[in-house]
C-alpha cells in the first residue's frame, strides 16, 4: 500500500547530522514507500501506535495518519539489539502533539 511520508521538522535536522550515505538511505526507502509502497521496507510494530522502518543500523518511528500518510517522530541510529525505550517515549510525545 503506498503511503505519503511525512516528516516533523525535529526530524529534518536528525536526519541532517547523519552521514550522507545515511540520508541516502532513508530518501530512497522513504521514496520506496510513496512509489512502491511500505511493503517493499522492514517495517515492525512496537508500542500502541507507534511503528519502526528498519534502514540497515537506521530507525525511523512513525505513526499512521488518516489518508493513507506515515508521519515520522524520530530518527536514529541504533546500536543496541532492542529499540531504547526513550526513543519510542520521545516519539510518543512528539506524535502526540500532531
């Protein structure tokens, strides 16, 4: 199913201070979900209404919208084998406020 992605300004400056072949990898798995749709990348429930896309060491949760839009809260790298509890907190609390 294709989606619209949508990102909070919080989010456009995570995304600047990764690596560039980071951001390559997130526009082009981000373009992949509005051409292909979010079937074609890794995508895993995590808490009530938050989701996870899974980029390599890349995440990026996100909650659905009304009309077929994934809105993104928070993007990191991971290093840990589980998502850090404080990650989908902040991303609850920033979604929230949409």
């Amino acid at each position: 199913m294709i989606f619209k992605v949508e990102k909070l300004d919080v989010v456009n400056g995570e995304i600047a201070e990764l690596q560039q072949e980071q951001q390559d990898l997130l526009k082009s798995e981000y373009e992949l979900i509005e051409t292909k749709g979010i079937e074609f990348v890794r995508v895993k429930h995590l808490q009530g209404k938050i989701f996870e896309i899974k980029s390599k060491n890349l995440r990026s949760l996100f909650r659905y919208q009304e009309g077929k839009i994934i809105l993104i809260g928070v993007v990191f790298v991971k290093k840990a084998q589980k998502t850090p509890k404080d990650k989908i907190k902040l991303a609850k609390q920033r979604l929230k406020e949409m």
